[in-house]
C-alpha cells in the first residue's frame, strides 16, 4: 500500500461531521442506487482516510467511519468491493488500541457474512488469522474480547479452522483461560468450544490438554453460566475419542461439572446443557462407572428435584437419563431410597409422554431399580404399574398389527419400462 502520509487540509473530526450524512441509512424512500452512492462515496472518503494517513487520530475517524459501513449485508458488499477488507486487516497491526479495536470490530461484523470469507482469506496468506491471534492475546480487554468474536464467527468455515489449528491457535486461548478476568475467560472459551465442534480438531485438542484447562475452570470459584455451558460442550465433543474419556476422568473435569451442577444460581438453558452432557457422558462405560462412584446424596437430590421439573421436559428427561444410568450397586441404592416416592412420580409422567425415547427411559429405569425390594414394594399395587400395564398392553396391540401387515408385493413393473407405458 506504499507509505502513509499525513492527508493536507482540516481537523479530521470536522471532516467526519461532513461525512456523516454518508453514513446514516437513506430514507426507504430512497432509490437503491441514491443509497448505493452514498455508501460507496463514503466508503471510498474513509478508505482513502486509512490509506494515506499515519496520524493515529485521522485514522481513528476513518475506522469509526469504515465501521459504521458494516452494519448490513449490502453495505459490506460494497465495502469489500472497494477494496475497504485489506485496509481493515492492514489496520490490526497498527500501533492505536481504538483503530485496532474499531478495525476488529468491522471486520467482526463482516465474518457474520459466510460468503465474504473466501474474500476475507485471499488478503495474504494466513494474515488475517495471524493478525486476530496477536490481538486476542492483547493486554487490552475489549481488543482481546473482539478478537476472540471475530474468530468464533470466522470459525464457522470449516477451511479457517484447520488454519487456526496450523498457526497453533490453542496455546494462547490456554493462557486467556487462567486470566483473573470472567469476560477474558468466557471469550477464550466460547472460542475453543467452536473448534472442538469440528472432528479432526479433536485429537489435537485433547492432546494439547484442553481438558485439564477446562476442569480447572470449571472448578473456579465464579465461574459462570457461559463458561459451563461451553465447557460442557467441550467435554462431550472431546469425550467421543477413547483418549478423551481418559483425559476426561484425569482432568478433573467431572468433578468440575458436578460441582456446577450444586449451583443455585444456573437457568434452565444452562441446566439443560449440563445434565445433557453428564448424560452423554454416562452412556460410555469408563464415564459411568466413574460418575456413579463420585455422586453423593446432594447430587442425586438435585437430580431428582430437576426430573420432577415436568415444565421444562428436555430439562427432566436429562436429569432422570443421569439417574437411569447410574450402576445400580448396593450404595446407589441406598442414595437412592429416600427420593423413591419422588422418583415415582416422575417415572409416572415419563411414562404417560408419547414421545417413545421418554417412555424408554422410564422402563430402563424401572427395570434397574426393581432389584430392590422396597422400590418393588412401593410400585406394586400403585399408578405406575398401572401404567406400565397400559404401556405394555398398547406395545403388543401394535405387534399385533403390524403381524397383519403382510409384505407388499413387488410391483409388476418392469424398472426400465417408461412410466407411459404403466397404464398400459
């Protein structure tokens, strides 16, 4: 782009006063092509801004300016169009933390536009990637967070992830979840947790130590419902690989997860991300076996006060998933007596939902807990076990019809006979 020089003339804050017209949306009055002008006027005023000027404050206006022309998809059109990316990305390896951090924010909302990053990545090889790494590891803050937006959004594009991965992305993620900052710490995982939603990251992750990083998070003393929800979807995708259950149970990361799961404070949504990965990680038999030592009396009263929660049913079917698959030893058991009765009204409305998966469960269960005498005791004679003779009288209504379903004949067309002649 040749030397910055210093553009002749008036206080750039004036120049941006007059340029502001540029940039307020048109009336919908306006003609597509009045509007088009504009922005291409005013894209092109603040490009030239940036491209010609080394003063930090010139270049301050013209990135505020250049921001404010991401804000929909037809104005980011015409941005990159003008040639404007280049300039933005040129302006991450600036020495100013506000054109830095305006230049990541434009840039930020242009990765929101899938078909732009084909544009985005021609700027040099790895450049951009390179430049939004440097800036995620900034001591500022608010440049560190955009930094870590941008990438998440970019990371949606399968290529920019096996290129995060190549420049060895993961190592300064690491450090910004060991920040005495919440926000440092929510943005660097929010990030990691999209690179591990992508399979042949996996390997790579786990042996790099993510999960080690994510148990102690979990463990933190202020550690929030972002940072649970994706740290729980970091153990499920990590867990899939034999290497990652291993890593799972060293890394204390399941002592971290029932540790959250005590918390008062959580919501739903973040409720429903944590018994869903407690439960996907008890249908893998390392997992189970692990989680049904370490569980106490308070978690499973959680639990079953979470599975009695018929409001939310995703909530309640994860809940009584995590209690369904428990081993059933003798002291599971012994946890599990003092909640028998509220544990049968749950059963109950598992059992009445038409959706089979809810029904499934409810018998799993059942089934696992009739071993013990009490349990046995308590279904006799009561509604559940009037309900499972519903549920089973219903299952061999349908064998019988579908008995009486004979196989359809094969047709008697011939496959290669033009449909013209079928009628024939």
């Amino acid at each position: 782009m040749g030397m910055l020089v210093p553009l002749p003339g008036s206080d750039p804050v004036r120049r941006l006063q007059r340029s502001e017209p540029l940039l307020r949306p048109a009336s919908s009055s306006s003609p597509p092509q009045s509007r088009t002008e504009r922005l291409s006027c005013g894209g092109s005023e603040a490009s030239a801004a940036l491209a010609k000027s080394y003063d930090s404050r010139e270049q301050q206006v013209a990135s505020w300016a250049l921001l404010h022309l991401t804000h929909s998809d037809w104005s980011r059109r015409l941005l990159g169009d003008a040639g404007g990316f280049p300039v933005l990305v040129l302006l991450l390896q600036g020495s100013d933390s506000e054109v830095q951090f305006y230049s990541c924010s434009a840039l930020c909302n242009i990765s929101s536009a899938r078909e732009l990053h084909r544009k985005l990545l021609s700027i040099g090889s790895h450049f951009l990637l390179k430049s939004l790494l440097t800036l995620a590891s900034s001591s500022v803050q608010k440049k560190s967070m955009q930094a870590c937006r941008c990438l998440q959004t970019l990371s949606q594009n399968d290529l920019i992830q096996e290129q995060l991965m190549e420049l060895d992305c993961v190592l300064p993620l690491q450090s910004l979840l060991k920040t005495s900052s919440a926000e440092w710490r929510e943005s660097a995982v929010t990030l990691l947790s999209a690179l591990t939603s992508h399979t042949p990251n996996q390997a790579v992750l786990v042996s790099e130590g993510l999960l080690e990083e994510v148990g102690q998070l979990l463990l933190h003393p202020t550690c929030s419902s972002v940072i649970i929800t994706h740290s729980c979807r970091i153990i499920t995708d990590l867990s899939s690989c034999s290497e990652g259950q291993q890593a799972v149970m060293e890394a204390r990361c399941l002592s971290g997860l029932l540790g959250a799961l005590l918390s008062p404070s959580l919501t739903d949504d973040t409720l429903i991300h944590l018994t869903s990965c407690l439960q996907n990680l008890m249908t893998q038999h390392p997992l189970q076996s692990e989680l049904s030592v370490m569980i106490t009396s308070e978690h499973v009263s959680r639990l079953v006060k979470l599975s009695g929660r018929s409001q939310n049913p995703q909530l309640s079917y994860n809940s009584a998933a995590v209690i369904g698959r428990l081993e059933m030893t003798g002291e599971t058991l012994q946890l599990l007596k003092p909640h028998y009765v509220a544990m049968l009204e749950y059963l109950s409305v598992l059992l009445q939902n038409k959706d089979l998966k809810f029904q499934q469960l409810g018998l799993v269960t059942i089934s696992n807990l009739k071993t013990d005498g009490d349990f046995s005791s308590l279904l006799s004679g009561g509604e559940v076990e009037d309900q499972l003779r519903t549920v089973h009288d219903q299952t061999e209504e349908t064998r019988r019809l579908l008995q009486t379903i004979q196989p359809l004949a094969p047709s008697p067309v011939h496959p290669l006979q033009p449909p013209h002649q079928w009628l024939r």
